[in-house]
C-alpha cells in the first residue's frame, strides 16, 4: 500500500463508524495475520533436516515478522482500550482459508514446502491497490467450506479487494474516529501505555515495535505490517530498507537474492539453492479426525494442537496486560518445533507417501 501522509485530513468514506465496528475490524486483522503463520510454520518444519538452509531462513523470518503484525494489531487494540484475545474457537480459519486476489480468491492450505506453497505465499503477500474507489470492496461470492479472510466484518457479504485494501479501510477508521472523538472533546486513543509490547518485551530481527499512543503512531504501526508484506508502495523494500515478503519469496521462485539497485522480477544477487524433493510430503489441511482413534499419530497430533492452543493463550496474557510473558515466546517457539518435528516425521496412516500434519484448528470437537 502506498504510504500516507501520517496526519493528513482526508474525507474518503469509511465503513468504520462506531468503536464496536472498528474492534470488529481489528479483530479480523489478529485473525488475518495469525492465519499465514500455520501454513508458513508446516512448509518450514516439513524441510528435510540439512536441506534447503537459503529456504528455511527465508520462511523463519517471514514468519517471525508476521508475529511482528500480530503484535502491532495488539497495540492498537490495546491503545483505544480494546481488549484482545487468541484463544476464541473460530480464532484459528478453518484451511483451507479464502483471500483475495483482485476480482477472485484464492486457497490458502496447510501444506509441505513445494512450488506450489511458494506460489500460494507470493499470492499472499502480492501488492494490489483496487483501480477505483468502487472497486475497494466486492460482492463475496459463496466459497463453500473454508474460512473467508478480509472480508467485511460489517458486511460479510463483501469482502475487500486485497489485504492493502483491507488495511485502508481500518486507516480511514481510525482517522474518521479520532476526528470524531476530538470534535465531541473526547479522545479515542485513552489505553493503558503500560498493556503495550515494547521492544524491550519483543526482539523480531526485522522491523521495529511501534508503542501506540495516538493517531499517528497508529498509522504508523498499520503502515510497517503492511509495507513488510509488499514493499513501500510496491516496491522491493520497505520503508525500513528490508526486502518484504513478497520479494523474500520470489527469491525462492526465481533462484537468486535480490541486491540493492535491482527491479522487482530481476534478482541479480547470488544464487539461491532449492530442493523440492528434500521435503517431508505431509497431508494437506489435515484434521483429527483423519487420524485413527488411540493411534500414536493421532495422539501426536492432539499434542502439537494442544501445544499450539496453549501458546495462543501465553500469547493473549502478554496482549491483554502483561507483555512481560513475551520473554518466554523463544522458548515456546521451540517447544512447537519439537512437537511438529515429531509429528511429521511419521508416516500417515493408510496413505501410503504421505506424512502426518499438524493441526491448528481449535474447535472443540478437535479437542479430544
């Protein structure tokens, strides 16, 4: 998304008109930028050990950036003293997930490192601006199963017509509230500055935390997830000199590192070594229910769940008053590792070729 002019006054609509709409908005984008981390965690952990160390390294650091966005949500959450939780049964999407692409959608599945996970995370991350005003938000069409991301809160029925443009909608939100509250005599921007994760609670390697305490540092904080994901108005940078996602993973596409000075689709730096083969081939979008009551795949299953069920709460106790508990987020990281690894290294029963996969969903009938 192009970058905005942190206090400009503009008047572009806004669907936004009331707190309770933009909490349902913020609220959407937790669970926007959460739903990429299950698909970037299994493609990393189905690695070979010793193999593809260029891919690896990309996929950490776009996922621990995405742990970034999911904080910087939280902080403005927490700034106009809404409250945030990760641990609600349809918090995690149902996979595979909807996001837009333009006019379309596509699949956002669970699934092993191949090219076709690339493919799925450059549409992901892929910079699209609408052409018109009118264009911003879309008849949804009927998607079947699957959880619909960006869509309106408001209105599902219409869902936007990319994440930047999703983003927007909560930009002019917040400035349309702000104006509002400051024309009644009241401030929107009244959290508690001691619920925000500072850097001295969150270390990402890539990307600085931005403590919001009022309009622009908000907008900041919307800028930076957004301009990670696609690059300063779509360009291979973003506003902090970091190649964005999009660009990380075209590397993997294209062969080659992206170095200063080159155009987006011409990396010229060195080359990138992938081996596709190198993988394990765990089951795509896999449930509980697909693993054989009392066997011990499924028994490995249901603990990685519950590992990742509980990380989702350690991580609501640091957003909802104590970011202090951030500090132990290293180690859990590892204890998900552990868990994963475990997993899927074994082999899923009665599909001969294929892996067991982790779960992530949530809902109550996946808890026994």
């Amino acid at each position: 998304m192009t970058p905005h002019t942190l206090l400009a006054e503009r008047r572009l609509p806004a669907e936004i008109d009331t707190m309770a709409e933009l909490e349902a908005y913020l609220n959407a984008a937790l669970r926007l930028e959460h739903a990429t981390i299950p698909p970037y965690l299994t493609a990393l952990y189905s690695l070979h050990p010793g193999a593809n160390s260029d891919a690896r390294h990309l996929i950490r650091v776009v996922a621990v950036e995405e742990m970034l966005h999911l904080t910087l949500v939280a902080n403005v959450m927490n700034a106009v003293g809404l409250r945030v939780d990760l641990t609600a049964d349809d918090f995690v999407p149902r996979y595979p997930a909807h996001l837009p692409s333009g006019e379309i959608d596509f699949l956002v599945s669970v699934q092993p490192f191949s090219q076709a996970a690339v493919t799925t995370f450059l549409n992901i991350e892929r910079p699209a601006k609408a052409p018109n005003e009118s264009s911003r938000l879309l008849p949804r069409p009927d998607l079947g199963a699957g959880t619909v991301l960006a869509a309106s809160p408001i209105d599902p029925s219409r869902r936007f017509y990319s994440i930047g443009e999703f983003y927007e909608e909560i930009d002019r939100g917040l400035r349309h509230l702000d104006h509002l509250y400051r024309a009644e005599g009241r401030e929107l921007f009244t959290g508690d500055v001691a619920r925000q994760v500072t850097a001295e609670y969150f270390y990402s390697g890539g990307g600085e935390i931005v403590v919001v305490h009022d309009l622009a540092s908000a907008l900041k904080a919307l800028e930076l997830i957004t301009e990670q994901g696609e690059g300063l108005g779509g360009g291979i940078y973003d506003g902090e000199g970091e190649l964005s996602h999009y660009y990380r993973f075209q590397q993997l596409q294209l062969g080659h590192y992206y170095q200063q000075g080159d155009v987006p689709g011409r990396p010229s730096g060195p080359p990138l070594d992938v081996d596709f083969t190198a993988v394990y081939p765990v089951a795509i979008d896999a449930a509980l229910a697909d693993y054989p009551a009392g066997s011990p795949v499924r028994e490995a299953a249901q603990r990685f769940n519950g590992t990742y069920g509980d990380f989702l709460a350690h991580l609501t106790a640091a957003y909802d008053g104590e970011p202090r508990k951030l500090l132990e987020a290293v180690p859990w990281m590892f204890r998900l590792r552990d868990d994963i690894e475990h997993l899927i290294r074994n082999p899923f029963p009665g599909r001969p070729g294929v892996h067991a996969s982790p779960v992530f969903t949530r809902a109550p009938e996946e808890r026994s």
